[in-house]
C-alpha cells in the first residue's frame, strides 16, 4: 500500500464521504503546551473513520463480487460502515459482531439494512465465523484493518489533515488492528517523512505496543478496556509491518484518562467522541505526550457511543 494508493482512494470515495473539519483547540492546547487541533472524524458519515476505508474497499470491488454480497466482522463501527456502504451501493451485507457488542451499534447496522451475527466475544473467533461464510454463501470478506483498501480509504484523512494544515508536526492515531494508523502513516509520511506519526493505545489493550516492543505480532491474553473500538487481540500483518517501518512511538492512556477526555470533549469543545476516539485527547492532557511547541493534530476516530453508557461516565464522576 502507497502513498500512490491513498490519493486514488481520495479521488474514488470522495462522493460518497465527508470531507471533516480540522479544529483548533485553543484551550487543548494551553493545556498541554502545544497548538493542537481536533480531526473531527467523530462527524463522519455512521459516525466513524471506518466509512472511507468500507467505501474504498466496496467501491474497488467487480461489480459482480460485489453482487454476490459482503461479509465483515466487527465491534461495530467497521460493520456499521461496510453495511452503509454496501447500502448505497446496492449489495447485500452480513456483518459478525461480539455477543457483548453495544446494542447502539448493533442496531445501527440493523438499520442500514444488513444481517447481523453475533459471534463470540474476541476478534479471531469473529473473523473464523466470517471464512466460514466466504467459504460457504460465496461472499466478499472485507477486513476491518488488514487490507490495503481499506487502510488506503483510512488513510485519505492524513491527505486532508496536510491540505489543511501543511506544516503540521505531529499526528496523534487510535490503535486497534492498526488499519487507521497504517493508512494515515503512509500518506503523511509519504508527503513529509518529518511528520511525527503516534499511535495511541489502552494500557489495557495495547497490542500493537507489544508487539512493536517484541519485534513481532503478538497476541494479548485479556482485554478489557472502555475502548470498544480498540479491543484487538493481534496487530495485522500488513499493519504490524507497515507501523514498524513508519510510527514513531506508541502511547499508552489508562481507563480513567479516556473517559477524562471524552467529557472533556464534550464539555469544552462540544464534541460526542466515543472512548475509543478520545484515546488522542487522552494521551495529550495526561501529559504522555512528548513534545512541546509544536503543531499537533488528535485524531478523533468516532463518535458512536449510547447514551447510557455516557450517563454512567457522568455519574460516575459526580460520585
Ligand atoms: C476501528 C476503530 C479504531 C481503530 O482502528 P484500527 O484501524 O482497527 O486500528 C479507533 N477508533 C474507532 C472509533 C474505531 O471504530
């Protein structure tokens, strides 16, 4: 996957996505001693980043592969955006998600008229249910991470945030399979490769920070991060090898810190982030992030959060 891959994925989606706005964040910023501005993605269309890669890998599909229906496993936001894209482009979908995937984004998926499957509880057993219906129904596996259209769709949002903010310094990017990331790294690094690229994980699911520290994929035991989006056993292979050669450092925020930043965002910028999107703001107000002075974009991945899990975090808090 290029650089070259990224700019044609720009020109093929760009009907059907929405270009997002770049915010600055004056007090973000004050905050932690840098200019920082927020990459809206929360604002995308099915409420997250997942819709341009859904629609890139869709829409370079034969139309007869396409025809024939596509199958996705899913927390729910990559299933969200495959079953919207499928949508408008006239295919059927069938979208696997984890037995405990929140009923918000399940009946988000429903609702853009796809099948849904729940299936197990970890990314692996969800991809095995997915094979076994490529195999038998015939169906077009899309990945959620591990293929190059899709990481070239998520990488058209590092193409926006240059055209918006050419001498931007660094770019903070969620981590879960690493798809966001490696599609956003190739583009901004393939334009200037003296722009910062960090990846951003739970301490509690941190497996593309194991596995770059290891110097190779490796899997985690136990997830259990409020990040729903992030809850990835094993880096892919194509995103392990492509963070390895272009991210320069992996951050790590803890449980308390993202919900931090999610209210923050809310209440200071009047943004609805979901946990797995605030990881970015997270890591800036804990302090984790390293530099100072500089230009800094916070990628702000998705937005798709009930609002009864938002009513516990404020709860909580209120205690
Ligand atoms: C999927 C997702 C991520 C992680 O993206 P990967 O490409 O799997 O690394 C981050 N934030 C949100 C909101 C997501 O839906």
């Amino acid at each position: 996957m290029s650089l070259f891959d990224v700019v044609r994925a720009r020109v093929r989606i760009a009907s059907m996505v929405n270009r997002t706005v770049l915010d600055p964040s004056a007090t973000l910023g004050g905050l932690c001693g840098n200019d920082v501005f927020l990459k809206a993605e929360n604002l995308q269309k099915t409420g997250a980043f997942k819709f341009r890669g859904a629609c890139n890998a869709l829409m370079s599909l034969e139309r007869e592969e396409g025809l024939r229906g596509v199958v996705t496993a899913s927390s729910g936001n990559h299933g969200q955006a495959v079953a919207c894209a499928a949508a408008r482009l006239g295919y059927s979908a069938v979208v696997v998600v984890p037995v405990d995937a929140s009923p918000a984004k399940v009946a988000a998926v429903e609702g853009y008229g796809a099948k849904v499957i729940p299936w197990g509880t970890t990314s692996l057993e969800r991809l095995d249910k997915a094979s076994e219906l490529v195999r038998q129904e015939g169906m077009t596996f899309i990945h959620p991470y591990d293929d190059d259209r899709v990481m070239a769709g998520q990488g058209t949002i590092g193409l926006e945030i240059i055209d918006d903010l050419p001498d931007v310094d660094a770019v903070l990017v969620p981590i879960g399979g690493g798809g966001l990331l490696s599609g956003v790294a190739t583009a901004l690094k393939g334009i200037r490769p003296g722009i910062r690229v960090y990846g951003v994980e739970s301490e509690r699911s941190n497996c593309m920070y194991r596995s770059l520290h290891a110097g190779k994929r490796t899997p985690l035991e136990r997830i259990a991060t409020v990040a729903d989006g992030l809850r990835t056993t094993i880096p892919g292979e194509r995103t392990f090898e492509i963070a390895r050669r272009l991210v320069d450092d992996v951050l790590l925020v803890r449980e308390e810190e993202i919900i931090e930043a999610l209210l923050f965002l809310l209440e200071r910028e009047k943004l609805l982030v979901e946990p797995s999107g605030a990881v970015t703001v997270a890591a800036l107000l804990s302090g984790r992030f390293p530099l100072r002075h500089r230009k800094v974009v916070a990628l702000l991945s998705g937005g798709n959060i009930a609002l009864d899990r938002l009513e516990e975090f404020l709860a909580a808090r209120r205690r």
